[in-house]
C-alpha cells in the first residue's frame, strides 16, 4: 500500500549546471564569491547586479494547498 501523498506528488526536473558570476571565483575556504579583478566579495561589489535565488528555487506546491 502507497503512501496517500505518493499519487499526488509531482516531479521536477533538475536544471543542469550552475552559472557562476561572471569575473568572480568561489572561495571555498571562505565561503563567499570573490572578484578576480580587485578581491572585493560579490555582495560588498556596487557595480554588480547580485544573483536572484527565487528563479532557481523549485516549485514544490506549498502555495498550491487546496487544489
């Protein structure tokens, strides 16, 4: 016997790869993205538009409650 949830799931596919910031380098060590030109982190840098999560966030139907 299922799980009642199991026949209402749905699956997503997975976007493939990840597009780093272009002129910056992840520092593991420090744990933050760091410009290859001047050493500024990627959230100090003004000049740069910072990457916006939401887009990458997979719908999982918290939102949907009710359908």
């Amino acid at each position: 016997m299922n799980h009642i949830l199991m026949g209402k799931m749905r699956r997503y596919k997975v976007p493939e790869g990840f597009a780093s910031p272009e002129g910056f380098a992840y520092d593991a060590g420090r744990g933050y993205w760091i410009s290859t030109i001047n050493g500024v982190p990627l959230v100090s840098d003004e000049t740069v538009r910072k990457p916006m999560t939401k887009k990458a966030d997979v719908e999982t139907g918290e939102d949907k409650k009710g359908e």
